[in-house]
C-alpha cells in the first residue's frame, strides 16, 4: 500500500471531530524553525477510562517531512481495544454561498486535504500499565503552497470493545 499517494486517503479517527479545548495560539514563532522544540500536552481524554498521550519532538514542518512521535496509552484498568490509530490531515474551514439546497444550513464547510492514517494495533489488550508506539506519517499536500491555508492536526484514537475511545489531539504547523 502506498502511504505517499494523495489520491487514496487513509481512514481518520474519530478524534478529528472533536472540537479541541486547548486555546494556546503556536503560530507565534518563525514557521520552519527547526530548533523550535515543545513539550506537548494531552488536550483530549475520557476521564475515568484512562489517557492517551501525543508526544512530538516539534510542532512545526514543511511539506515532505515526516511527522514521528510517541503515543502512550495509560488505562486505568485493564481492557480489550478495538483498534489504536494515529493520523494527519489538514482542515479549513470554507464559507459556501445558500443556495435552494442547503438553506438551513450555516453556510460553512470543513475541507480536508492530505488524509493519512496508521493502525497501531488491533483486537488488542491492555492492562494496567502504560502502552508506548512509535509511528510516523508523512506530509503530503496536493499543492505545497496552500498547506499554510489550512490547521494540521495528529490525532490518535483508541476505541475500545464498548465503543469507548480514549483519544488525544495535536495542532501543528505546516509550511510549504
């Protein structure tokens, strides 16, 4: 399967719904600094289930990289999951003109671009003690220079057996 090709999108998680709670602005510094390193915290979780935990060695990229970081899944107590994924996408929101059709609506969609997706594991348990994965997902854009237009996110989602997820999110900055 190729991860590279922007014409067959990857499944998200359901994460990329979840309207976040953090409201720290990191468009302040220089896009495409490399040196620019953060410690990320957890924005998403279901209390009483357990956590995960996004952990990225920087927020900003360029188109073309990689995006690698750790997940840890801490629950509090032991379980059987569904499946774990981590994935990348970039979403803006576009204003539509009303029409006949679409009347009752706000008038706003969300557009996606550049959906990619890892499944960690599947039909798995997991007891009482921390969880740690490594992935990677690559930054691809249709057209480079619009990648700046959009807000990129990680995201990762651990569903389990009674449809509960436990799920972590993460803005990042993509620059062309």
């Amino acid at each position: 399967m190729d991860t590279n090709s922007i014409f067959t999108p990857k499944p998200l998680p359901r994460v990329q719904d979840f309207k976040g709670t953090n409201t720290e602005n990191i468009g302040g510094v220089i896009i495409g600094d490399e040196d620019i390193t953060k410690e990320v915290k957890p924005k998403v979780q279901n209390h009483g289930v357990g956590t995960a935990k996004l952990e990225l060695p920087k927020l900003f990229y360029k188109v073309g990289q990689h995006v690698s970081g750790r997940l840890t899944i801490k629950l509090n107590q032991p379980s059987e999951a569904e499946s774990l994924v981590v994935a990348l996408w970039g979403q803006k929101m576009v204003n539509v003109p009303l029409s006949l059709k679409n009347q009752s609506e706000d008038g706003t969609r969300t557009v996606y671009v550049s959906q990619r997706s890892v499944e960690l594991c599947k039909n798995r348990s997991f007891g009482d003690d921390e969880a740690h994965f490594e992935f990677e997902l690559p930054i691809v854009s249709p057209v480079p220079d619009i990648a700046t237009n959009y807000k990129w996110y990680v995201g990762a989602s651990l569903v389990l057996g009674d449809h509960t997820e436990v799920a972590d999110l993460v803005e990042i900055k993509v620059a062309d």
